[in-house]
C-alpha cells in the first residue's frame, strides 16, 4: 500500500506546488506498480482516494499559453467523487460509482470469496 498523504495536505493548506509534486510522486510509484503488476499478471492495482481537499476550480487559463488558473474554495475536505482506477485481475469490480467504504469488500471477495 502506498499515500500520497501530502495531497491532502496541500489541499488543506491550499498549496498547489505541494499537491504537484505529491501527485508526481505518487504517478511515478504507481508507474513502477503498474509495470509489476504488468509483469507479474497475479497482481491487482487500486488506485483510490478517500475524499478531495481544497475544492480546486479551474477558472480561467488559455490552450495558447498552456496555463490554466486555478483556485481553491476552502481549506477542508468536499463530497467532490473521487475516481478509482484498478488494473490486473478482478479490476472489472471497480467500475461505476460506489462507496469508498465498498473497496474494501470488493478486495476482501477478490482475495477469500464471499463473507
Ligand atoms: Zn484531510
């Protein structure tokens, strides 16, 4: 299991430079899982995030310039839905729109069968 407990962080603080980089960060350690996994073919990749942080709205920015303008509308966590995003085997269990608190059972099932 690995967080990028500092996106949350950088929400809370409204620090787009701290939630860039933790999200490199984070790529790049999914990257490698990703290329695991792709190897191993047994192994089943969750990508997950229990809430958003910051409320960060694009509100301006051109295509010419490359640059979008953005800005958060709070300090605290939001009901924004989150994406997952699962690869390798029984990853067809996370699509759609669920619960957070459903990733658990559908990992649980995937690894002893039904409670
Ligand atoms: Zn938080």
């Amino acid at each position: 299991m690995v967080e990028g407990s500092f996106i949350d962080s950088g929400g809370h603080a409204n620090n787009t430079i701290q939630i860039v980089e933790e999200v490199l960060d984070l790529d790049r350690a999914i990257g490698k899982a990703l290329d695991f996994a792709a190897k191993d073919g047994q192994t089943l990749i969750v990508v997950a995030s229990d809430h958003e942080t910051g409320g960060m709205t694009i509100n301006g920015g051109s295509f010419e310039s490359g640059m979008v303008k953005g800005e958060f509308t709070t300090g605290g966590h939001t009901g924004v839905m989150t994406p997952i995003f699962a690869y390798g085997p029984g990853a067809s269990e996370f699509g759609g729109i669920m619960e957070n608190t459903d990733i658990h059972a559908k990992i649980y099932k995937l690894l002893f069968g039904e409670k």
